[in-house]
C-alpha cells in the first residue's frame, strides 16, 4: 500500500521546522516566521502538537524587551557550551564515541551518507548536527513522497530511512533529548524536545503501519 501524501508532507514539514529550532538561535525573523505556521493548532501528532503549542505560547505572550536576547543565550549555553554550563550537545559524535568529543565517526558516517545521495552540508554546523540530520531525513521524505509507488527507487527510499533512524537517530537523540530536559529551564526548548521526540515517533508509526500493510 502506498504512503498517504499528506502524512508524509506533514513529516516533511515538521523535520524542517524542528531542524531549524535547534540550527541556530532563534533571531525576530525566525520568530516572526514560527507565528505565520499556526503553532497553536500546528499537528494531529499529540507530542508534535502540544510542543508547538508551548512554543506558540513563549512567542505570543508577555516576555520581557530583551526575551529574544535571552533566549540566544539560552541557545548558547544549552547547545553550544558556554564557560560553565551544562550542555546538551547537539551532534551525534558526543554520544556514541568513547571519547565524547565532536567529529569522531559518527560525523564521517553521517557525511559519507548525505554525500553518497547528492547531499552537501554547506552550513558551518558538522554534519551529526541533529538539525543536519533532520534535513536530511526531510529530504528523503520529500523524495519519497514524490515517487512513484512503482518506481525502481521508492522501496530503496523506505529501507534508507529506515536505516538512517536506526543508525544515527535512535542511538542517541533519546540521550540528547534527556540531556535537554535535565539542563535546560527555557519552555521555548522543552517545546522543541517535545516536536522532535513526536517526529522521530511519527516517523517510526508511518514506516511501521506501511512494513504491515
């Protein structure tokens, strides 16, 4: 049975909002542009739907003149390291290297992939940043979503994605998602921890109810 359209297109779009709030801090423009998706009625997915609620919430209310400032900071601190903090890295080397450190194998691997499908990280993020590897699981849901249930391509398509979830998204953004509740207070942040575990989750229910259909 082929994928429902509007299943995957809504995947598509929600990897690529949730790429975006853990890319980079979050500037006016980028706030401004989160208010135009309608983030208080954003997703069916319930984990999905109430994180971007939240969000919609931190942007709508009454928060002091600087709260963008804050919120980079924030950013900062949590995903980057500032002098003192506790982080939540956000690269998939620093949990599965012995090492705990930025470009180990994790990142070759992930580069080798994205590479091998015409894929060019051209950000100054490595590219076992979750935000990289969201926009490349996006992409081939986007890719899937345009092809044809006969074509030579589509089950490769399915079986990439899958792989790509058990190998370099299931073996570590569960501990980069606890590392974010445990370090960081903002509920702009719990919000986007929300809409990526709901992602991942949704993510794992389309390609599991087709594998049984």
């Amino acid at each position: 049975m082929a994928f429902d359209y509007l299943e995957l297109l809504d995947l598509e779009i929600n990897y690529k909002v949730i790429s975006r709030l853990f890319g980079e801090e979050i500037d006016q423009a980028a706030a401004d542009w989160l208010l135009s998706l309608g983030l208080d009625d954003f997703c069916d997915e319930p984990l999905i739907r109430r994180g971007a609620q939240i969000i919609h919430e931190e942007l709508t209310k009454e928060q002091p003149d600087n709260y963008l400032d804050l919120l980079a900071a924030e950013y900062a601190a949590a995903f980057i390291g500032t002098a003192g903090s506790k982080a939540a890295y956000p690269y998939e080397s620093v949990y599965t290297s012995p090492q705990q450190l930025v470009m180990q194998k994790a990142f070759e691997d992930v580069r080798n992939i994205l590479n091998a499908h015409g894929v060019f990280n051209d950000s100054k993020l490595y590219d076992d940043h979750i935000a990289i590897e969201l926009q490349y699981l996006a992409y081939l849901v986007e890719k899937l979503k345009n092809t044809e249930e006969t074509s030579p391509e589509y089950e490769p398509l399915i079986e990439d994605q899958e792989t790509f979830l058990d190998d370099h998204i299931h073996n570590w953004v569960p501990k980069f998602t606890s590392q974010i509740k445990a370090n960081v207070r903002s509920r702009f942040y719990l919000g986007a921890t929300m809409m990526l575990a709901g992602a991942i989750r949704e993510h794992n229910r389309i390609l599991r109810d087709h594998r049984l259909s």
